[in-house]
C-alpha cells in the first residue's frame, strides 16, 4: 500500500509596531483535502481466512484563518 501526497499552502504575516505585533495566518489556502497521518494496519478476525489491510489516518486541518494581537513588555 502507498500512501497518498499531497501539497498544503499555507500563507503568514506579521507587523510589528514598537512592542505592539499584529498577525494573520492562512493555513490550507486552497482547501485540499489530506491526511496528516497515515498508518496501515493489517488485522484477522478470528475465522476469517486472510488479514484484510486498511488504511487508518488522522485528517489534516481543512481552511481556516487566524488572527493575532500581542504586546512585549
């Protein structure tokens, strides 16, 4: 079995003004579907008469934008 690629864009900026910082993050700009994880696992039932393959994995975040404010002191 082989895994699946994928490509994720993701896009950050920041500006700084004196100890005042703004920022905003856009992470999977295009919304691509993706697995951030993925693991094939084999398993037999007791009775059944082969192992069966299968591909368990842990999606990868979908479109979202996140904005951030902060202050050094």
């Amino acid at each position: 079995m082989t895994a699946e690629g994928y490509t994720v864009v993701d896009a950050f900026a920041a500006y700084r003004l004196g100890r005042a910082e703004v920022s905003l993050t856009v992470e999977n700009v295009f919304n691509v579907a993706w697995n951030e994880a993925q693991f094939d696992t084999e398993s037999r039932l007791p009775g059944e008469a082969a192992a069966v393959s299968e591909l368990h994995f842990t999606p990868g975040n979908p479109f979202n934008v996140r904005l951030g404010i902060g202050y050094r002191f």
